[in-house]
C-alpha cells in the first residue's frame, strides 16, 4: 500500500481508469462480434466508431484499430452490401438526371 498522499491520490485514479478502461473494451470486443455475425451497414459504423474510440483512448494500437476497421468493411463487400447501395446511388443519380 502506498503511504505517501499522492500515491494514494493515484491509485484511487488508477483503479477508475481500469474500470472505464475495461468497460470500453467489453462493448468494443460485443460490437465487433455483433458486426461479425449481424454484418450490416448500421452494426459495421457502430463498430468502426468504437473502435475510432477505443484507438484514441489508447485501449488498443492505432494500427490494430485500422486492421480491425479493414476487416471489418471486408464483410461488408464480400456479402454485397456495399455493391447494392452503389447501385441504389447510381439509379437514382440516373433517374435525377433524366427528369
């Protein structure tokens, strides 16, 4: 145990960081699983926000941060998700620009 007052100031800090710190990670590893196994553009944002979140708050490395956003948008092009809004974009520009 600490005995000087500023140590123990610390480990007060040092023991809510952990808490916050540790929270983040569970919704972080629950969102990518969710994402993983519900791919959808919506659970796949929600995802990549978290893990923007986590980066900055130094839970995990940026670089890990950007493996898991590349991923993650793989999943959304290997189930087709991304092809179909681009198609949605491109009728509708075409159907704009013939009226």
């Amino acid at each position: 145990m600490p005995i000087i007052k500023s140590a123990k100031k610390k480990l007060r800090a040092d023991k809510k960081r952990k808490i916050l710190n540790e929270r983040l990670e569970r919704i972080l590893n629950s969102s990518i699983k969710k994402a993983e196994k519900l791919t959808s553009q919506k659970n796949i944002q929600e995802a990549i926000s978290i893990i923007d979140k986590s980066a900055k708050k130094g839970i995990i490395h940026k670089n890990k941060a950007s493996r898991l956003k590349s991923r993650l948008s793989k999943l959304l092009t290997k189930k087709g998700v991304r092809t179909q809004e681009r198609q949605k974009n491109v009728t509708a520009k075409t159907k704009k620009t013939k009226i």
